[in-house]
C-alpha cells in the first residue's frame, strides 16, 4: 500500500486504484502466486498452480491498467 516501505524498493513499479484498501498485497511469478498479509505479523501464503498463476495474472493485467501511477 502506498507509503508502505516494500514500495520503495529500487526498480519497482506501483500504482494505485483509490477504491481498494487492503492490508494484503499478491505477487504472481513463474507458476505461483504469494499472497501478503502486512500486519505486525506478516502472513505468507503460496500457491503452486499454473491455472491459478495465470488467472491471477489476467487479473492483475486488467487492474493495473484500471489503476493510477
């Protein structure tokens, strides 16, 4: 989320869509998917499955064209 300090990592690219607000963040890579959770205690959970990489991958292509950088 915008402020956060994973967003300031180098070579990063952000952008935001103002309608959603959540403390829970996805990276989509190779045939896995990584849902964070950025609490006190973050939570890690990875999915292994090429249907679901690739759905989420749809996903994000629709929402990052949606959002603002």
């Amino acid at each position: 989320f915008e402020g956060h300090e994973m967003v300031k990592l180098p070579g990063l690219k952000t952008r935001y869509l103002e309608e959603v607000k959540s403390l829970a963040t996805t990276t989509i890579y190779d045939n896995k998917v990584s849902i964070h959770v950025l609490t006190h205690k973050p939570i890690i959970i990875i999915i292994k499955n090429r249907e679901v990489a690739e759905g989420y991958r749809n996903y994000f292509e629709f929402l990052w064209k949606q959002a603002r950088p």
